[in-house]
C-alpha cells in the first residue's frame, strides 16, 4: 500500500518537475526524490488519531481540509530551497502542482468502491501493524 502511495507521488512529481523548465537539468532527478520523500514523510506524519476529522475530510474529497497541505506544501518548499537549491519560487510552483494532484488521485482511489485502497489499509502500512480503536474505525468513516 505504501509502496503505490509511493509511486504515485514519484509520477506526479517526475511530470512536474520534468516539464518546470526553471529546474535545472542536473538539479530534476534530485528535486523529484526530494519531493517524493518529503510529500511521503508529510503524509505518514499526519496520520494520528488527533487528525482524524482533518484526515476524514482530506482524503474524502474535502477541499477545505488546508492545514495538512499548507504543512506539506511548507515541507517540500523548505526541502527543494535547502536540498536541491531551488528557489523559493520555483520551489513552490512545484508544490503547488504536485500536491494538490497527490491528494485528488489518493481522494479518488479511496472513493472508489472497486478499488482496494482505504485509509485504514494506509495506516495499517504505514505503521505495520492493524489498528483497534479511533485508527481502526477510519476505515468504517469511509464505507471500507
């Protein structure tokens, strides 16, 4: 599960920043890791009981659920500025493309009835183990 979070957020990026012409060539590869692993480590640290109502709204297709994409975008802003040396600018065209797209693919996959995604499966590979209680019920919050 985490592994196609994972290559989902790769693909959106890659396009991203392949297409950014402001990307320096032989900066793209390392701003592609660098947003794929921040977006990634931003998402699993987001998934706790305390941002239930944030992460149900989120993944469930509500536009307004900012702060956790205002606290990712942040993130991968400071990672291109400080890692790759991107400008800040740039940095955040880039965030602002691909973030946005990561979450309406993984909102689009959880709503799918056909589709074995859920939130629940999400926390379940992120922490390796399945969860009773407040995480163990995201599942049922979405049908799944």
């Amino acid at each position: 599960m985490l592994d196609s979070i994972i290559n989902l957020v790769k693909d959106q990026a890659l396009g991203a920043i392949t297409n950014n012409a402001a990307v320096p060539a032989d900066k793209k590869d390392a701003a592609v890791e660098t947003t794929t692993s921040t977006i990634v480590d931003g998402l699993k640290s987001q998934l706790t009981p305390s941002n239930l109502s944030n992460l149900t709204g989120l993944f469930g297709g509500n536009s307004g659920s900012s702060a956790i994409t205002d606290s990712i975008q942040g993130s991968v802003v400071s990672a291109l500025s400080e890692k790759v040396g991107l400008n800040k600018d740039i940095a955040n065209s880039i965030a602002s493309t691909v973030i946005p797209a990561v979450i309406g693919l993984i909102s689009k996959k959880n709503n799918d009835a056909n589709d074995s995604f859920s939130l629940e499966s999400l926390v379940e590979s992120v922490t390796g183990k399945k969860e009773g209680g407040i995480l163990g019920a995201l599942g049922g919050l979405f049908g799944k």
